[in-house]
DNA sequence: ATAAATATTCACCAATTCATCACATTTTGA
DNA sequence: TCAAAATGTGATGAATTGGTGAATATTTAT
C-alpha cells in the first residue's frame, strides 16, 4: 500500500486518477496546484507523486524542482501529447517517468507499480538517512554527525533518537517511549526516560531542542 | 473481532454469510434491503458492511452513495457473474472490494479481513488535523498554530480542546467535560471548569468564539 | 578478572500547572 | 426593573512534573 499524492488541476483527471489508485488499495491525497502540494508534503510523507505538467500558479516542472530540493521521492509527470517533450527526456529533474494524456487507468497503475519497485529496489541499497542544516543522522550506519564531526552515543541514545526519527512531528507519550524502546514489559523509575532524554539532548548540542517536552504526555521530535 | 452489516434480501444468502461471519467470530447483524440498512446504521456503529448489489426498494450503488455521505465505513460489494462490471470497475463510489457470486465463504473472510487490514493502516497512519482559516490544530502532533505561530498552551488546555474538537457541533454538558477531561471520579469547584476555558479560549486569541456558552448547560465548539 | 562504558535509580530543585477563592459581569425570569 | 443564578476573571498557594547531578548497578570490552 502506497501513499499517493496526486497534483492536478484539473477536477476530472483528479477524481479519476483518485477513482482508480483507491481500487488498487492505495492511500491518495489530492493537490490543486504546486503551491498546494508543497504545503502538503511539509506535513505528510508519501510515496509517490503523480503531477501534471501544466498547472497554474506553479507549473509541473517548477513544482518538481521545489520538491527534489526537500525530499528524495519518486515522481510520474503528466504530459499532454508533445508537451515540452525534451524537457521530460532531459531528465534534469529526476522525473521516474511519464504518463502521456489521454491515458488508461490501467496503464497509469501499472507504471505506479512499476516505479514503485525500481525506487524500492534503489532505496534498499541506499542509506536511510535524514539530515537538518549540520546535524545528519544515517541511520543505517547508526551515526550521527554534527558539523562533519562524528557523534559518539550510547545504544539506547541511538534507538531513542531513532525511534523519535521515525516518528517525527508526533506526540509519544513517555508510555509509548518506554514500552516501544526499552519494551512492553519494562518496569522502572519514572525518571529513566528523562534521564536518557537528558543524555540524548546534550549530545545533540544545539539541536537539542528538536526534542520537545510534552508536559503531562511525554515528548516530541520536530523534524 | 469485527461489528459486521450484512445487507442482502436473499434469505439464503444473508444465512451463509452470517454462519461463517459467526464461525469467524465477529458480530454480525442483517439487513434486508438498502432502506432497511440505512435506518440501522443511523442507530448502530459498524466496522464493515458487506452489500449485494441487486436489492429491491433500493439498490447496493444507491445505498452505498447514501451510506458514504453519512459515514467513512469499508464495503464489500456481492455482485453477479458480469452485472454492472464497469460501476464496480468505475469505483465512482469508493468500494473496498467486491465477491462474484457464487463465492466461497472462505474467499469472503479472506477478503473482510484484507479489507480491514488495509483500511486499520490507513486509520492509523492518518494524521489528525483540523484547520479553519489560519488556526490549524495538529492533535497527532499535539500542536495548535495560528498564522504560523506555534501556540503554547498548558495539558489541560490540549486536552479540553482535543475533546471539543473530537465532539465539535454537539452541545457538552459541564458533567461531561469534566467526567470526560478530568475522568470520571473528579469532584472539584464549580469554577474549575470556566477557568480552564477562560485560559484556552484566551489561547486561541481570535478564534476565542468558537467555544460558544450554553448557558445552563455546558459548552459548545463550533467547527 | 578488571576496568570502562552504559543504564538505572535516587534525591532534590525549578518551573509549570491547576484548583480554588473572592469578586465582577452577564443573563434570566419573575 | 431587579434579584438570583450562572458564568467570567485575576490572583494565589499547593501540587505536580520534568530536569539534573551524583550514586549505584549492570553490561561490555579488554
């Protein structure tokens, strides 16, 4: 199941498109315009952009350079017959592919997959990595570092500073942290958690504010 | 275990569904035909519905079209070998999946339990917002913003919001909200609940006038 | 086996939060 | 119109909560 935003103007192509990727199972989110699907992915993740090229306010191609500046997603365009076809051979945006209008649903789904696998394949070998101005966290190298200078924590600092990673801009509560990082049968001081908070904090030097306490719940990581 | 609806006017039918939904372990009720569903489901809460698509009075595409502009609830269509293929293809009407008849019951379990793994994800992995003009209230994030700017508020504040919020348009008695914010063992100063109110409606600046007095009996937040 | 690193517990502190109170204001209905 | 009832408000002290450094326990590495 992928979570699909789908960036149209067109009312019609939208509902179809929509029609179809909820048959297939997956989750889609729609976009009016460019604009619109910045603001969107500022706060929800996807999978897999379908956007049309011609557009107002932000057209396609603007739209995709904005996005390929933030984050690495795979992106099927819609073109019109012809439609600045070098631009979309070019590939000097990353476009995963094309899909030329008018088209079968069908077709469309298939390429999603089609993508789909490819990228996945791709992010497999690549590292999980997420970065903020100079603090870079690679997950799967269990590193952290700050201004190119390596990071040096303890186990449980990783698994927390990656648990908060994986669930950024989310309210956890200090249940939810213990029983999810240290396990469901974990029994301790209530001051464990701080005090693990505490030690990741400071390692995080100036980022240590990422870390947001939650009076009366627990924490949150802002990403 | 799952709270099923089964609609369907052949006798038979809706028995065979009903023993293997039994056999399985969920709850399941009937209803007879489209009419008969809706007034049902307009007194009961249901996590599937599983609707034969020939009815009398009123038919599965009609009362699916109804039923989804009340609720967000999943749907299994019972079709016959080739009837209507492109409206169940066209999913003009957002259905989950649908059975050719004649089904194995098995393949039917198969399918409520597939339907409902997917649409539990989806539910899970939904973030919760809500906006009205430049007040945006993140509960997933547990954040409230207005034009951009993050609003700090105390728990009690984010907890009587979030239960406005979830029970927005209905009026709240004072018991209610404070069984329900404070639990239902509170025993406190009748000012108790004003001042909390004071301080968030002071919190959310302009938009202080979407909690509306009732007087006499509690409060209301308008969405 | 021993030292070093890490994890947990503990005691205490500072900050925040909250319930309560006294009083002000508004609304209702006689 | 006026008094009673209901709600709004600002101040305050007590209670809760999370942060912190140090002590202690446990795990890991040498």
């Amino acid at each position: 199941m992928y979570r699909i935003l789908i960036v149209d103007d067109e009312e019609k192509i939208r509902a179809l498109i929509k029609k179809y990727t909820d048959f297939e199972g997956y989750e889609s989110k729609i976009a009016t315009n460019g604009m619109n699907a910045l603001e969107i992915l500022k706060i929800e993740t996807f999978d897999i952009i379908i956007m049309d090229i011609m557009m107002p306010e932000l057209d396609g191609f603007s739209t995709v350079k904005e996005i390929k500046k933030i984050i690495d997603i795979p992106i099927i365009m819609l073109s019109a017959r012809g439609e600045e076809y070098d631009k979309i051979h070019g590939f000097e945006l990353g476009i995963d592919d094309y899909v030329v209008k008018p088209f079968a649903p069908k077709e469309l789904m298939m390429r999603i997959e089609a993508v789909m696998n490819r990228y996945n394949k791709y992010k497999k070998e690549k590292r999980e990595i997420w970065q903020k101005d100079t603090l870079l966290i690679d997950v799967t190298a269990r590193t952290v570092t700050i201004n190119e200078k390596k990071i040096q924590m303890s186990p449980k600092e990783y698994d927390l500073l990656f648990y908060f990673l994986k669930n950024k801009n989310i309210a956890l509560t200090r249940e939810q942290l213990i029983t999810e990082v240290w396990g469901y049968d974990y029994i301790g001081d209530d001051r464990t958690l701080d005090t693990h908070v505490k030690l990741l904090r400071k390692s995080l030097e100036n980022y240590s504010d990422l870390i947001v306490t939650l009076r009366g719940v627990g924490y949150r990581f802002e990403g």
